[in-house]
C-alpha cells in the first residue's frame, strides 16, 4: 500500500494496460503507423486516450477542441467518445500530420464531427471567438508548442463554457519542470504555467501523472 502515487515499472504498466485498455482497433493501428514516425513521441498514450474520452463521456461533452492534432490519435479518441452530433475543431499547423489523421477519422466514420483548421492556433482561436463560440466548448485538448501554452488557455478560458474542462498535455515534461539545473525555453514555459494556473482561482485544478503529465482544469461558474 502507498499513500503516494507510485511509481509504475515496465512490469506494472504493462499489467495496467493489460486489464484497464479497451483501445478500438482503429486507434491501435493509427497508433502503430504513428510510432514509426521519427515525431512519434508526440502521439499520446493510449490510457491517456481512454481517460480523455472517459472525461468526454462523464461530462457529456459535445462539443470539443484540440489545439494540437499532430497524426489525429487523440483527436480520434475524443470523436469516437462524442455523441452523434458531436463536434470536434482541431487546430493544427501541418498538412502533412494530419493527412494521416484524416484517412483514419474516414475509416471510423467519424469525419463529419472533426473539423480541421489549418494556421497558427493563437490566430484560429481568436477567429473562432469573433465567429460567436465563446462560451460554447464543453472540453479543450492542449499539445501543442509549450510557449504558446498560456495564451490557448487563455483563449481557452474564453470559448469554453462555465464547468468546462481544459486539459494541458506534457505538464510534467519527463521530470525536467522539477530539475533546477534545467532551463531551456520548453521547460521555463511549463514550470511557468503550472506556477500561474496553480494560483489562478478562475479555474478547479488537478495535475494528473497519466502520460506525460495531464493537468485538469475546470471553468468555475
Ligand atoms: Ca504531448
């Protein structure tokens, strides 16, 4: 027993995979094309898949955003999660990520709820704002560039709606935000922002050690 959250070895994360993941086979072989890439660090774990369509459940969330598709792995976890007439705006700055996104989002009959916007996210979240959506997400998926990360939750703050949620990947950066003698740009803008958000009272929080790292985030009311 532990009254601190454990540590998990090779031998107990495979025995957590083992009896907890339902991944569709979709999202496996999505996953398996993805890990040949030489960016495959970037594709979330498939718990953290799970646990982020569990939220989307839970919540009965319907409509969602990603900043941050990269090869859709998430975005199509969070799609499969979402109700019929769910809605899914993903934001990405790469063509060519999320071409292999989009031939699996096809496969699982779930293109007609993601909606891909192309351009720097800053820019596509603030037109997003003048195009009437704010207040209107119920849950916000950020993995994108770490210095960017407080202006989308920013923006995120102003487009989800009261008791929405916000979920912030790598908040735990492979152990480096603890490590004082690390300081480059990525690390400094995560420390950072779990520093700021710690302290901002707009928002419930719980910092979550699934993946790299899951910060939560709850719009107060
Ligand atoms: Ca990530």
């Amino acid at each position: 027993m532990s009254s601190r959250t454990l540590n998990l070895d090779d031998r107990l994360y495979a025995y957590l995979q083992r009896v907890s993941l339902r991944e569709p086979d979709v999202l496996f072989r999505l996953r398996k094309e993805t890990a040949r890439l030489p960016m495959a660090v970037m594709q979330i774990s498939p718990e953290q898949g799970q646990f982020m369509a569990f939220i989307i459940r839970l919540m009965g969330a319907r409509r969602c955003l990603e900043v941050g598709a990269f090869t859709g792995y998430s975005a199509l976890a969070c799609a499969l999660a979402l109700p019929p007439d769910g809605e899914l705006v993903t934001l990405d700055i790469s063509e060519e990520w999320t071409a292999i996104g989009r031939r699996y989002w096809d496969e699982a009959g779930v293109s007609g709820k993601v909606c891909l916007q192309l351009g720097p996210a800053g820019e596509s979240l603030r037109r997003l704002r003048r195009e009437g959506r704010e207040g209107s997400f119920d849950f916000m998926f950020i993995d994108a560039d770490k210095p960017g990360y407080p202006d989308y939750v920013e923006q995120g703050f102003h487009l989800l709606r009261a008791g929405g949620v916000i979920a912030i990947d790598n908040v735990l950066w492979s152990g480096h935000v603890a490590d004082p003698d690390v300081s480059d740009p990525d690390t400094m803008a995560l420390r950072n922002l779990n520093a700021w958000l710690h302290a901002d009272r707009r928002f419930d929080l719980t910092m979550i050690p699934i993946g790299d790292g899951l910060t939560l985030l709850r719009k107060r009311p």
